[in-house]
C-alpha cells in the first residue's frame, strides 16, 4: 500500500482570514485531515482504531510557511509516512503544500499510538498497520524544539473554555483547536501585519470539555512563546510562532 497520500482542492472561505489567505491554524487543520484521510485509505481510520481500544496521538508538530495561498486558490496537499519499525513507540509523518510547483508549506509530525486499556502509548505494532510503500524524501523544517520555559510573570495571559466544537473523537480538545485558541490571542490590527514563517505545538496533557484553560503569550524577539496550562497547573500544550513583519 502506498505509504503516501496527495489531493487538490481550492481554497474555500472557509480555510481564508482576514488577509483572505489560507488562515495560518487552518494549515494545520488541512494537514491534519490529510492524515485521517490517508489512515482510512490505509484501514487504520479513527473509528477501526477505538474498535480496537487506540487513538492516534500526535506528540509535536513543527511547520514552515513560505506563502499562505489566497481564496480560491488550487493547491495540492501531499502527506506520507517516515519509514518506522513494528517496535518503534513514535515515528514521524511529513506534509507539503503546493500551488503548481510552488511550495508554499512543508511540516512534520511526531505521533503515537495510545491504549486507552494501558493508559499510555504502546508500539506501533499494536496498530496492526498494514505493509507500505515509504518514500525516501523528508521534508526541511528546523528540528523539533525543546521546550523548558515555564511561564513568567510577564506573559499576557488569556483564558479559554473548551467547548464542544473544540472537541474531537478523542474526547479532549483536538490539536487544530488549540492552534486556533493561541492564534486568537493576537488583536487583529497586528494579526494583520503579521506573516507567520514557523509554527511549532508540543502536546503534554489534554484538555478537557467544560475546562477553562490559561494561555500564556510572551513576545519574543520574532514571534510569540504560548503555554496552555489546565487548571490544576498542569502544562496542556506549548506552542511558539516564528513571524515576520509586513
């Protein structure tokens, strides 16, 4: 089976902004339903996987923007699995997005597979995952960030309630959510100045339906450092953008 995946669609006013470009959360959003796609195609889909007590985790995401396309754009999503072994306990999946022969985003993802039995990740040869044709090509984003900033006394902090259309299959605030809530800190008169370059979440914990979360932003040099914390101070999610100005 093909370890790879790829479709064309527009850019519909659903995916655009303000700017009426792709919003920067909704790349990830398109990333990410390429993976459900192609994990159906490969008969490892959400619905077979909680059949069988699992659930896709992604663990981090890192992704390069070189130019969010425009409404009505045509673009081509790729997607396809790194190589992995039946023993690994995570491996990688890569994307890009094109306009013609023009690549406008790339990103790479580390994810997992989770027993709800075990209550912890297992090896991936517990996904049964099928035999499949890998392509040799990774994509060229900065390697994944160590993230060790607790937040300071400085940050601007912000809070989020987790409602049901934050939710996913997984029953916990779905990762594109969390990229939205981050995002939506940002008053729009310097969201319009802004151009994002890269774009990284690490996950830690989930949030929950009816939690309220902390986001804490701190500006840095060239972007913004994001920290959700649920509300027993545990660390949700920690997320930083790399952008540059108009």
């Amino acid at each position: 089976m093909q370890g790879f995946y790829t479709k064309e669609f527009l850019i519909s006013t659903s995916l655009t902004d303000v700017k009426s470009t792709l919003s920067p959360d909704k790349v990830f959003t398109i990333f990410q339903d390429m993976a459900s796609e192609h994990a159906e195609i490969l008969g490892i889909g959400g619905y077979v996987m909680m059949d069988r007590g699992l659930f896709w985790m992604t663990i981090r995401t890192r992704i390069r923007a070189y130019r969010l396309p425009k409404l009505m754009e045509k673009v081509k999503a790729l997607t396809w699995l790194a190589p992995f072994k039946d023993r690994d306990i995570r491996s990688n999946r890569y994307y890009r997005l094109y306009a013609g022969e023009e690549l406008l985003a790339e990103g790479c993802t580390e994810w997992a597979v989770y027993s709800f039995e075990k209550k912890t990740v297992v090896r991936l040869e517990e996904a049964h995952m099928p035999q499949i044709e890998f392509l040799p090509e990774e994509v060229t984003v900065s390697k994944f960030s160590r993230f060790h900033n607790e937040p300071a006394e400085t940050d601007e902090v912000f809070s989020h309630k987790v409602v049901f259309s934050d939710v996913d299959l997984g029953q916990h605030m779905n990762n594109c959510a969390y990229v939205r809530a981050m995002f939506d800190t940002i008053e729009l008169p310097e969201y319009k100045k802004l151009t994002p370059a890269e774009m990284e979440i690490c996950f830690r914990a989930p949030s929950l339906p009816g939690e309220t979360v902390s986001i804490h932003r701190r500006k840095e040099e060239d972007g913004y450092l994001f920290t959700v914390m649920k509300p027993d101070g545990a660390e949700s999610a920690i997320g930083r953008l790399t952008l540059c100005v108009r």
